[in-house]
C-alpha cells in the first residue's frame, strides 16, 4: 500500500549534493517538499528542476525545505546543475539526492507500474514517476501529487497547494475549489456560527454547511 495522507513518512539516510543527509533531521521543525524526477540530463527535467531553483525564495518564505529524488550518482547531479543553472538563471541550491539503488524510490512508491530493474537501466525501465510530497513539520504527509513522466508539474500550483496546506494545518479551515491566497477559505462544520464568528470573524454563510471566512 503507498503512502496515506497523515502517514509518517518515511526516514533515509542518502548522500546528495549537499553530503550526506537524514531526511528526518534535514527536515527539522518546518515543511518539506520531496520530489523525484526520472532522470538526469533529461529535458523536463531540466525545466523542472529550474523552476525549482528560480521559486527558492518563496520557499524560504514559507519556511519549507526542498529536496529532490534520482536514480542517478551524486557526481551526475553535479554535472546536472550546471545545467539546470543555465537554464534558468538561478542557482540550484537545493539538495539532489543519489537514489541509484532504488531505496527512496521504494520507499515512497515512486515507481510505475511497469517498473522493471535490469542491470543498465534506462528512464524507461525504472525511472521514477514525477510525485510531489509535502510534509509536516511533525513529519507527517500532508500531500501528495503524481505525474507521468510526459507531464512536467506546474510549480505555481505545488506553491498554492502549499500555501494551503499551511492555512489550514491545525485549524479548523479548508480551501474551497480553484482558491489562492488573499481569498476566502471554508470554515468547519465542528464550529457553529457563534463560535465561528467569535474566532475567524464575519462569516459569509452561503449555505448552512458552507460558511467562508476572511483568510488571515
């Protein structure tokens, strides 16, 4: 069974362009966004990875850490970010991780499901798909995304998502379909109105199930 939503995720230990890491300690006591690509020296990748490294300081801003999975050495990564860097005009300072022995890719259900292993193996054998995994300060998971490896992730949205996750963590808020920040968000129906009002302010009560308040 892959990874539930409020699952710990998973410890490891791997080396990486930034040495040798625990996951769990590297996260410390903010957010974290694991994400794995197929491969290196591969096109979207390379797009992907540049986008990354370009949204660096609104990761900052929201006190989150990011780290990226390949089945690729260390030395290939650091071959890779010259690349990546090209590209996009920023330094990739962000850990890449060697995940040449498949373990994290394992760990963490990264792999299609035609996945087969051989000796010599191409992004088309074993590459891992593109997920997304947001977690926890608590080390919990909080989100998950899956792409094919034909489609390259939106980073604006894995932003908004994060955004989203972090108003709602531990309050009894949600976000309605298509929102971004500034906009309204969805108070719970553990609430009733009184209290509700008397925590988030003048409700706009839609229905009475669905009851928006101003986001903080």
């Amino acid at each position: 069974m892959g990874l539930r939503i409020n699952d710990i995720a998973p410890n490891f230990t791997a080396d990486s362009t930034s040495g040798k890491l625990d996951f769990h300690d590297w996260i410390g006591d903010g957010y974290a966004i694991l994400f794995s690509h197929p491969k290196d020296f591969t096109p979207i990748c390379t797009t992907e990875f540049g986008a990354v490294a370009q949204l660096a300081g609104e990761f900052e801003k929201r006190n989150t850490k990011v780290m990226g999975v390949s089945v690729d050495s260390v030395e290939e990564h650091h071959k890779w970010k010259r690349d990546i860097e090209a590209f996009a005009g920023a330094p990739a300072n962000f850990p890449i991780i060697d995940d040449s022995s498949l373990t994290v890719a394992k760990l963490y259900d990264m792999l299609p499901a035609e996945a087969i292993l051989p000796d010599g193996r191409t992004p088309a054998d074993s590459a891992t798909v593109r997920t997304v995994f947001i977690i926890g300060p608590d080390k919990k998971v909080r989100l998950t995304m899956t792409y094919p490896m034909s489609v390259g992730r939106n980073f604006a949205e894995i932003l908004r998502a994060l955004d989203a996750v972090q108003i709602t963590d531990g309050a009894p808020l949600a976000t309605p379909a298509n929102w971004v920040p500034g906009q309204d968000v969805v108070v719970s129906t553990s609430l009733n109105n009184e209290d509700a009002a008397a925590r988030f302010g003048e409700l706009d009560i839609k229905l009475p199930y669905l009851r928006f308040a101003k986001s903080k």
